[in-house]
C-alpha cells in the first residue's frame, strides 16, 4: 500500500496541477471560440450559455464579409436574400489583417534576419561585449510607453505616424534584442570546428554560413522567429499609440468593438478574435517538430 | 626537400599567456612528423598557426617556400581532421566527403569518383548514404579521414584526432592511419598527449613542453637518449625510474645518494658537476635477484601483464620503483629483493633538469 501510494503521488499531484494548469489557459480560448459561434441574444445571457444551440456563423460573416461595397456591406439573411448592414467596423477587419500580415511578418523577418547575422558576430567574434549584449537586453526592459511618448513625437517629424513602414521600424527595434539573443544561443552550439573545417576544405565565409551553420541553427532561428511573430502579431499599445487611422493592426481592429453606439458586441469581437489567433496556433502546429528542437536547445550531435 | 618551415614562431593569447615562444621547426616532404607534449605545451596552437586558424603574434610560416602568414587556410593546400571530428552532421557521409570538391568548383563526374575513391581508400563505401551521427566512432574517424584525403592537399595536419575512441580502436585507427600515410607518401602532421601514439606513428617527434621545443628526434632517439629529465620522464611505459638525489665527486669517481641507494657511477661521469642531480634507469633495464644490487627493497605490487611483470618497490618518494621482469617468474607480494642496473644504460640528470651526458661538465645551472 504504501508503495503504491509512493509510486502514484507524484505523478498524480503533477497531473492535478498540469489538469488546472490547462483549464486555467484553455478556457477563454474555448470561452472565445464558443461565443464567437453564439447568436447576438445569447452573448449576455445569464445563467452563461457555453455551448450553444442555435450555432450560427454570422459572427463571422459580418466580421470577416466576402461581400462588401464601401461601409456598406451584405449578408444573406435566413431566407438567402442580401441584407445591406452598416457598422463602425465595417470593411475594417480584412484591411486590419492585410496590415497585420504585412507589418508582423515584414518586420519579424528583418529582425530575425539582422538579429542572426549580429548573433553570429557576437558568438565568432564578440563583436559587441557582454555589458553591450546585456544592454541590448535592457532595451526591452523599458516599459513600452515610455517610449511611446516620445517616439510619437519622432513620428510625427519623421512621418512616420499612420504608416505600414513606422511600426514595422518600431517591432524590428523592440524584437532585435530577442533575435539577437535567442539565435546567438543556438550559434554558441555550433562547434567551432564545423566552420574551420569547412574553411579549411575552401568554403567561402557565406557559403560556410550558408551551408554549414544555417542548416544546424534552423529550427532555432524558426523557433525564434515565431515567438517574435507571436509578439509582434499580438502586440497592441505601440500600434495604437502610433497609428490608429489608417493602418489598424488586428489587436486595434479588435479594441474597436466597444462602439458607444453598439455597446459590446461580443461576437463579433469573438469572431475576429479567433480570426487572429487561429493563423498562428496553425502554424505552430505546423512547424511542431522545429519548435520542440528549438525551444530544447538540443539540435547539435556533438 | 623541406615542405614547411617555421622560423622564430611565436604566439600570445590575450596579455600575456604565451602559448608557443620563439619556435623553429621544419617539417620535410612526405614525413610523419608528431608533435608531443603534454597539455598547454603549444602542440595544438603551433598546428593552428600552420593550418592558420591563429595567427602568429610573430614569426614566419612557409610552405612549399610559399609564405602564408597572409593567406587564408583554404588557399594553403592543407588538410586538416579535427579533434572533434568536426563532420557535418546534417549531411550524408558522402555529401561530408564531396564538401570540399565542391567547393573547389570541382565538376560533378569527377566529384562523384573522388568520394568514391576516397570511401574505398579508408574502407567506408557502405556508409555513404548515413548520416555521421550514425557512424560508429571509429567509422566518423575514417569519414574525416576521407573527406580530407579527397582533397589531395599537400600536408595533413592532424589534431589529436584518436583521442576519443577506446584503446582497441585507437590502436586499429594508428594502423589505419600508418597505412594511409605510406600508401599516399604525404606529409602527416600529428599532434597529440600520448607517447605510445607518438613512438608507434612517427618518423620524426618534436617533443613539446611550455611552448618550446624540448627535442626533435626519431622516436628512438627520443627514447634511448632524452635530452631532459622531461622527455625521459614523457616516453616509455612504464616510465623511466627517476630518483632525485644528490651526486658528488670524491676522489675521481662519482657517486649518487639518494635515500636507502648509494650508486657508484661509471667513470664517464667523473666530470659531472657535483649537487642536486637525478638517477634514471628504464624499468627493462633493471635486473632483480634475491641477493646484492644497487637496491633492496620489498615488492608493494606485482602486476602480471603476461609476457612481462611489473614489480613496484616502495622507495618512499613519490612514485614507486618499477623493475620489468620476464612473465615466467613468479615472484610474491612482501618479497625482499634485490635490484640492480647495468652501468652503461644509466642517465644522469642535472639540477636544472638536462641531461649531464658522459664525459660531460653539464651545463651547471641550478634552478632558481
């Protein structure tokens, strides 16, 4: 008995704790997913309704129209005629992913990119010391509106206020430090050797970085890539504070569903919610086997 | 014909941790020259510097009478396998061996027989298709081999590159090795800690010690006529019984004293220089009886290795004395013997450590 109580408690209390760890995290999304399915009367409604009955995806089609002209956009009722809606959010959803897509994406891949060759240096070279490695850190340690402040001030000068290429700048500056850092881990892997011997054998540096460390440090910079992704597809104040007019990013298209005139709808926001976040969790599933390499450090034979 | 030469090679880390100090050395065409020492000697920094993964703080390096200080380790011609092998794990066997064609923009048909050739010459044809992490140790040791020899260069320069594998493939790999090296007739540069690696491999040893070279010779040399304490204490295994004590010339004949022995040296050493000194003899040269000698002491250990036994004496220093004796006879632990050496097989070393050769005033320098 005793024996037995010793072989299962551990894993039981790490099960119990892993079990509320998952409910915790996997409610809201479930909570989001389903009210983006809910018709508009069962968003409010108490005692809560989790799954609901009269599933509809109209949440989606008025979120994310197919059809649309101007604000104006169409939806077909239940009988299949087109009824002409207007809203705030109208026509904004698509234009908001579009703007996403290219800013979280364009700026991930600079960062990503420069942060590499830099962590190449740092790692080879020590091109920048410990003490400048450690500040690049600092840099993220500053509470983003700090900088908001001033930065908008800049903007303004720069133009750069209310453009794609403003906050694409911005993400590349704040996510270098993480680039930098997490792929220079993964070049400290590499050893040595593996370049000199490449040298030696008369590859060129690129072709030595390009066949030899690349190939090794891949699902590193892959890992690495989707959580700066991740941070900068998600990312909301600087956005905000830096372009709210003409290019809206999702997570500012997503604060919009709180009109004075329509109160909250919930659904729609839910519907747009799961819009967002679905695109990366599929990725992520994608690129699975890279990321479990790259979050475990453990990607050289040596 | 002299391949690679260095003159006054020096090399600095940092400040001042100076790993290789003022070296001269050549290296001829088509020998097997091993580099030796133990570790922090300068053996591996000195290979470096020929394969020009370090530059020389100062000094000149030449190959085939070009200089290379300047030049890139690609453009040297040299071959080089690492310690760690240093194979590309994300490529085939074959793809590792190809590598360095390739990049000498070799055409693909000829590309294809070389690796080939190569696999053949080191017997790995099987295992062109894996993957390095699927090779065994002893089959990565000859895929580095290979990826290296297909690339004819005109020195191979080797970085203790067996020290990873057990004993019984380390020795199966030093003939591998070996075989190579007569068969292609190039010139091997082989750095490594162990003397057995260096006896067995070499035409010629530079024996290395704190960044300077301490003797350059055939490895009998080396071993039959040490030019220091060090090197006689490095090569042989067992290693030389060496007995620090005190030497002192009384009326023309020399004798040595050292706690519980008292030897009567040769003649040849009436010139030696009396004070500290220290008494070598190899374990093989020692003759043990059950009376007389030079030594009588009680047997600690008898370690039986077949065709021979090692008898371990306790002296009370540091290490034990150690007497090789045919495996046939049979001697106990807690036995009383005698042991005694033949005269003209005896070394003398002076308190500075060189050797004080016979008929020699030694060079009289005491340590600080």
């Amino acid at each position: 008995m005793k024996r037995f109580v010793k072989k299962w408690r551990y894993p039981l209390f790490r099960t119990l704790m892993l079990t509320a760890w998952a409910l915790l995290a996997g409610f809201p999304i479930f909570w989001i997913t389903s009210t983006s399915f809910k018709p508009d009367n069962e968003w409010h409604k108490w005692p809560p309704v989790y799954v609901s009955k009269n599933a509809t995806l109209d949440n989606y089609r008025m979120v994310w129209p197919i059809h649309q002209t101007g604000s104006i956009f169409v939806t077909p009722d239940q009988k299949g005629h087109g009824v002409a809606h207007e809203s705030v959010t109208a026509n904004k959803p698509w234009h908001a992913l579009k703007n996403s897509l290219l800013i979280a994406l364009s700026s991930t891949a600079i960062a990503v990119a420069f942060g590499t060759l830099l962590a190449y240096g740092v790692s080879r070279y020590r091109i920048l010391s410990d003490t400048r490695m450690f500040q690049l850190l600092v840099l993220r340690m500053i509470p983003p509106i700090v900088v908001a402040a001033p930065l908008t001030l800049y903007y303004s000068v720069l133009q750069l206020m209310d453009t794609a290429s403003g906050l694409i700048v911005v993400y590349f500056i704040t996510s270098l430090p993480y680039a930098v850092w997490m792929t220079k881990s993964f070049i400290d892997e590499v050893p040595r050797e593996m370049e000199q011997a490449a040298e030696i054998l008369g590859a060129s540096r690129w072709q030595t970085i390009w066949e030899i460390i690349f190939p090794l440090i891949r699902s590193g910079v892959v890992a690495t890539f989707l959580f700066i992704l991740i941070l900068t597809w998600s990312e909301y104040l600087l956005s905000f504070i830096l372009s709210k007019v003409d290019v809206v990013t999702l997570p500012v298209q997503l604060s919009k569903y709180e009109g004075s005139t329509e109160g909250r709808v919930y659904g729609h926001q839910a519907a747009l919610a799961v819009g967002i976040t679905f695109p990366l969790i599929i990725i992520g599933i994608f690129i699975r086997k890279h990321l479990v390499r790259g979050f475990t450090f453990g990607m050289v034979k040596r | 014909m002299t391949l690679i030469e260095m003159k006054g090679l020096r090399k600095v880390f940092g400040r001042n941790i100076e790993a290789v100090k003022n070296l001269d050395l050549s290296v001829e065409e088509g020998e097997f020259l091993v580099l030796v020492g133990p570790s922090g000697c300068g053996k591996t920094t000195t290979l470096r510097m020929i394969a020009g993964f370090e530059e020389p703080t100062a000094g000149e390096i030449y190959i085939q009478g070009r200089l290379v200080n300047d030049i890139e380790p690609g453009q040297r011609n040299l071959g080089m396998v690492f310690q760690n092998l240093a194979l590309f794990p994300h490529k085939t066997v074959a793809e590792n061996i190809e590598f360095g064609p390739r990049m000498k923009k070799v055409d693909p048909e000829t590309r294809l027989r070389r690796v080939r050739e190569a696999a053949e010459m080191v017997k790995i044809t099987h295992l062109l298709d894996k993957l390095p992490g699927q090779c065994s140790g002893g089959e990565a040791q000859r895929v580095a081999l290979a990826r290296t020899l297909v690339t004819d260069p005109s020195v191979f320069l080797l970085d203790e590159p067996l020290s990873s594998l057990d004993a019984k493939l380390r020795r199966e790999m030093r003939a591998e090795i070996d075989r190579l090296h007569q068969r292609l007739g190039k010139t091997f540069v082989f750095v490594t800690h162990d003397q057995e690696e260096a006896m067995t491999l070499a035409d010629r040893i530079v024996v290395m010690r704190d960044g300077v070279i301490e003797q350059v010779g055939s490895p009998l040399e080396i071993y039959g006529d040490p030019v220091s304490h060090f090197v006689a204490d490095f090569f042989g295994s067992p290693s030389m019984n060496l007995i620090p004590g005190t030497l002192s010339q009384e009326s023309g004949k020399a004798r040595f004293r050292a706690p519980g022995l008292t030897v009567e040296l040769p003649p040849s050493f009436s010139q030696a220089p009396a004070g500290e000194a220290t008494l070598g003899f190899r374990p093989e040269h020692l003759a043990v009886s059950q009376n007389g000698g030079i030594f009588r002491g009680e047997v600690r250990l008898v370690e039986p290795l077949g065709k021979d036994t090692l008898l371990y004496f306790d002296r009370g220093g540091e290490r034990p004395l150690i007497a090789v004796v045919e495996g046939t006879r049979t001697f106990r632990e807690g036995d009383t013997l005698g042991v005694s050496v033949n005269p003209d097989l005896l070394y003398l070393f002076g308190g500075d450590g060189k050797r004080i050769r016979r008929g020699s005033k030694g060079t009289g320098i005491r340590p600080a």
